[in-house]
C-alpha cells in the first residue's frame, strides 16, 4: 500500500501494524506533495513577477 502512495520501499512506518495501516491511508503521497510545492513555488514566482 505504501509503494501505491509513492513511499520509497525503505521508508519506516513505525508502531503497530494497525497504526502503520493509518498513517498509509491517511498521508499525502509523497509525489503529489511535490507537484502541489512546484506548483505553488511557480505560482508564487508569477506573482513576483507581475508585481515588478
């Protein structure tokens, strides 16, 4: 379930196996969260531009 929500296969999930099952479901994946940063950063870019 982590490898489908983009966690490279040696991250640690740590606890019980139940609470690992949470943390996976409840989690950004981690390629989603990098493409949401990019897109803010060049969000934030045009900004800066269009104030100049």
């Amino acid at each position: 379930m982590a490898r489908l929500q983009s966690f490279d296969d040696d991250f640690i999930f740590e606890g019980p196996k139940n609470k690992q099952l949470v943390q996976i479901g409840v989690a950004v994946p981690p390629l989603l969260g990098k493409a949401i940063g990019l897109e803010i950063r060049v969000s934030l870019g045009d900004l800066g531009k269009k104030r100049k």
